[in-house]
C-alpha cells in the first residue's frame, strides 16, 4: 500500500493491500476501496462509497458527498457503489442517493473527464465515457456504451439507451431511445450508426434498428398505433431495444426528431 503520509485516511476504511492514495487525499470511514485503485492528490472519498478494482479517482474529485437538495436529511444512511476499471478524471463529483438505504451506481469501465457531475440516485452502465463538463441531475439512468459531448446536460429522471450519442452542449430534458443522435434541445438527428458499427453490430442489424426508428417516428403514426403495428413485425434484438423503450412509461416525454 502506498499513502502519501500528508493523506487522511480514518479508522474503517476499508483498502485493499495495494491502494495509491496521493497528498491530502481524504478517504473517510465507510469506504471501501478495490485492489488496484489510485487516488489522487486533494480527491475525497466520503462515507459509505465502493470502487471496485482499477479505479482512478482524480485530482480534488469528491465521491460520495450528500445531494444537493435543500430537504435532504444528512442522518439519512446511503451510499456510492462504482464497479471496475473506472477513471473519473480532475474535479469529478458524484453524490449519494437521497433515499435511505439506497445508492448511486455506476458501472464498469466508464470514464468521466474533468468536472463531470453525477447527481443522486443516478445509475449509469458500463463504458460510457463522458467529456468535460457533463452534468445528470438526480435520478438520471443511462445505458452502456453511451458518449456524451463536452458540456451536455441532463435533466433529473432521464432515461438514456444504450449507445446514443450527444453532441456537445446538448441539453437534455426528455428521454433519448437506445442508438440515437442527440443535439441541441431534446432533438434526435438520426442514429449512431458509428457507434453500432464500432460495437459490431452486422450490417442486417443496423439495417433493423433504422427500420424501426421508421416504425416509430417516420411512419405518420401516432405512437401507440406504430406500436401496435410494430408487433406485427419481426425484429432482432437491437431494434427490439429501440421499440421497447417507447413503451415504458416516461416522466419527462421522449425526444423527438
């Protein structure tokens, strides 16, 4: 275990034997810190937070710290729970769940550059990378395999698929379906055929998957008829992803093109 000796690290803690803590790191009773895991210089680790193995925490980002709601009880008990292999970069912050006995989640392989927020309750999937500045209000669930462009912003109770795309300083306040564009204010642009590509998705796939962003957004069909018809039609799994996520009830709408 190597601990700068300027690092404060409290009785509880939890490390594995080969942790990298850097100078005036703060890693408070609670945590529980994976092998392998480095933690830079100034980052806090506060309370009941996981990581699991490989993860970088960077230069004063602060994991764990209470919500930003003015009607939070501070004696609520919750929690951080990070998978494996994650790099939250310089100044990251993620906060814990708001709700008692609960945590936000965050998979495996993501990563997160400078001054990403992730609010309470959040959950996100695996190998999403996020660039500078991004921001998901409370509640926010995102898929996998997702990127997100610099600055992009995203509403609390969001839903994000699986493989979507947002370009930089996208803001985001209703839900966006699996392998979409996104840009601007809550407007689809099309799919994220790179990504699906990039993914190994064959080309019949990718094919399916446009034929059912027709279904549902081209057809002139109200959404519950293109629905309908839709069950009529035979769909490999991707597509079926896609037309799926328009029949779980949303809070905040879905994105349109």
């Amino acid at each position: 275990m190597k601990i700068h000796p300027t690092a404060l690290v409290e009785s509880g803690a939890e490390l594995a034997d080969d942790v990298e803590i850097g100078p005036f790191a703060v890693i408070e009773s609670g945590a529980r810190i994976g092998a392998g895991c480095v933690i830079r210089g100034h980052a806090q680790i506060v309370g009941s937070v996981i990581l699991g193995e490989g993860c970088e925490i960077g230069h004063g980002a602060v994991i764990g710290a209470d919500p930003q709601d003015l009607g939070f009880d501070r004696s609520l008990v919750s929690g951080v729970v990070v998978g494996s292999k994650n790099i939250f970069r310089e100044h990251v912050t993620i906060h814990r769940s708001a709700r008692e006995g609960q945590n936000t989640v965050v998979g495996d392989g993501n990563l997160l550059m400078v001054g990403c927020h992730l609010g309470h309750d959040t959950v996100i999937g695996d190998s999403n990378i996020f660039a500078n500045g991004c921001l998901l209000g409370g509640h926010v669930h995102l898929g996998s395999g997702t990127f997100l462009g610099g600055g992009t912003g995203i509403h609390q109770f969001v839903r994000i698929g699986d493989r979507c795309m947002a370009q930089g300083h996208a803001s985001i306040s209703q839900d966006v379906p699996p392998f979409a564009l996104v840009a601007d204010l809550n407007k689809i642009c099309g799919l994220n055929v790179v990504g699906m590509r990039r993914a190994g998705l064959g080309a019949s796939t990718r094919q399916n998957v446009k034929d059912a962003y027709q279904q549902i957004y081209l057809s002139k069909l109200s959404l519950q008829e293109a629905l309908a018809a839709a069950e009529q039609m035979e769909w490999e799994p991707e597509a079926k992803a896609f037309i799926d996520f328009f029949r779980v009830s949303s809070k905040k709408g879905i994105c349109r093109p």
